[in-house]
C-alpha cells in the first residue's frame, strides 16, 4: 500500500501538449531552465517508468508525434499518476490561433507533423481533433497567439518556479485587465464586463494614461456604481474560488474587461488585487491559506507598458496565517 510521507512537498509532474506551432518546445525549455528534467516525446508505455526514476520535478512533452499516442491513454497515463499521493501531476496544453500557426509554418517553412501529404490547414484541424480531449482536461490553457517569447517565459516561470515556502498544493488566481474589441481572453474561468462604467477616454486630459495612474482610478472610481460592483466582484468571488479549490483547479483567471482595456479594467483589477492580497482579503479555506495572485493587463502588455506580475507572491501566501472570511 502506497504511503503519503507528510514532510514532503508532492513533487511535480508536468505533462506538456498542444497544438503543433504553438509554443509546446519553448514551454519545455523554459521548464529545463527551471530545473525541471525535460523528456519529449518519449513512448507513452514510458512514462511511468521516467516518473519513478526522476529524482526532480519533471516536464514530459506529449503530442502527435508521440509514439502510440491517443488522448485517451493520456488521460488515463495521468490518471494513473495521481494515484500517487507523493505526485502533483498537471496537464499544460498550448494552443493558439489557426491564422497565427499557419503564418509560423510559412515563416519557418517547416512541414506541419500531420500534413506530410496534405496542407498545412488540414493537419492543424486534424491535430486539433486529436488532442481536444487534452485541451479539454487540461489544468492550464496557454495561449500564445499573441504572446511574445519574453512574455511566454516571464509567464511560465511565474507559474512554476520554485519557490521556497510554497505549498505544494493550492490555487494561483491571475487578475486580467483586457479590452473587447481585442477579443475575449481564452483561458478566462470567469469574464466581468465594465464597460457601464464612466470612461476615462473621453476626457482628453486622461485619455492617454492607464487606470495606473491616479488621476484616472479617481476618475473611474467617482462612479456611484464603481464601489457596488467592485463589491459585488469580490463577494462572488469569495463565493466561487473556494468552490474551485474544491474542484481541485489550480489555476483560475478572473477576467474584466472594458472597451479599450486600458482605464477602467485596470482600475478594477488593480483594486481586486489589493483586496485579495490583503491579510483578510479572502480569510482561510480548509486550511490552504491565502491564494498567490497575479496581475496582467493584455492591452498595456501588448503596448510594452507593463506584463505579468505578482500582487501576492506564492512563498507570502504559503506563511499567511489563518484568518476568518470577510462578511
């Protein structure tokens, strides 16, 4: 009978999927770089054997071009990790547009891996049907359709470096600022819409700052209905992550948006955060503690004003102590 040893962290077990094109060779780079023991690839018969030798947390790159591959031995290979109770095992799938994937293979002028015969459009929707099933028991959704290299890996690190104190367990909630007419962020758990809200664009003089600068929070914050609906995103929230931990999510992203995805999406974002981080943000659940959480604002970080950062970093949240729920 397997034992769980309690002074040790679950070690971790990542399995990297995807769409061809889409960035999975870079994610298992960054992941070396992290002192992950990298293996793409491999048989599928293998991987159990390649878990029990590790002695580090492991990156396990698993697509197409594996050998026997199918979705469903995947998912029952990651079953049957986590049986495991002295492994944390996730499933990371990378994706991205099929515009965007068809414009890499003709810049690289690389053959897609399922369209030796065909064109490159078909084997991208035949190796979409193929790994659905992945995407869809994926623990974590990277997108990188407009994600560029340092931004991919400032991404990756935050979520999986190692970090002392860090509990081995738990959910990372990311706060997203992000603009409409842009498109809905993919991997968003939940999408608030602020556009109701006074808009700071229509004053020249803030107009061309960021819900960063004070002047505009003010702005956006003088709306009567600002403080009702930051209150109300924060108790639904109070209401659903808790839900998540208990559905075992390990990521969730909480998305606002706004027209321009630069005034009053950031203000609320910049708020929530601050809420959430604070010593009675969200209390103690179960005894997990207080949540890590990030900061990104697509628009701002596509302008070269700003990228992913921690308003909670994980190792503060792992030495939190257990406080009661905000009423």
């Amino acid at each position: 009978m397997r034992t769980v040893d309690d002074t040790l962290v679950p070690r971790r077990i990542l399995l990297v999927s995807g769409l061809s094109g889409a960035g999975k060779s870079s994610i298992l780079r960054i992941l070396e770089d992290l002192d992950h023991e990298v293996i793409d690839n491999p048989p599928l018969g293998m991987l159990d054997d390649i878990v029990a030798r590790a002695e580090r947390p492991v990156a396990i790159g698993v697509d197409s071009r594996t050998r026997g591959f199918d979705a469903s031995a995947v998912l029952e290979a990651i079953a049957r990790l986590r049986m495991n109770p002295n492994l944390r095992v996730e499933l990371i799938y990378a994706t991205a547009e099929e515009n965007v994937l068809l414009r890499r293979y003709t810049a690289t002028r690389r053959r897609h891996p399922l369209a030796l015969h065909g064109s490159i459009k078909e084997g991208i929707e035949e190796e979409t049907a193929l790994t659905a099933p992945l995407r869809a028991a994926a623990d974590l959704v990277i997108d990188t359709s407009d994600m560029p290299p340092p931004e991919l890996r400032q991404f990756v690190e935050s979520r999986f470096s190692p970090w002392e104190g860090a509990p081995g367990e738990g959910l990372t909630v990311a706060l997203m600022s992000f603009a409409y007419p842009a498109g809905l962020p993919r991997e968003a758990d939940l999408v608030l819409d602020a556009r109701f809200l006074r808009n700071p664009h229509y004053d020249p003089a803030l107009a061309p700052k960021t819900g960063l600068d004070a002047d505009v929070a003010a702005y956006v914050t003088e709306d009567s209905d600002y403080l009702p609906f930051l209150n109300q995103i924060h108790s639904l929230l109070q209401l659903v992550l808790p839900r998540f931990v208990q559905e075992g999510k390990k990521y969730a992203t909480i998305a606002i948006g706004c027209s321009g995805g630069r005034h009053r999406s950031v203000t609320l974002v910049e708020a929530l955060a601050k809420r959430l981080s604070a010593p009675d943000g969200m209390g103690n659940y179960k005894g997990s503690g207080q949540w890590p959480i990030m900061i990104m604002h697509r628009e701002l970080a596509r302008l070269g004003l700003g990228t992913w950062q921690w308003a909670r970093r994980p190792a503060e949240a792992a030495k939190t102590e257990p406080t009661s729920p905000v009423s």
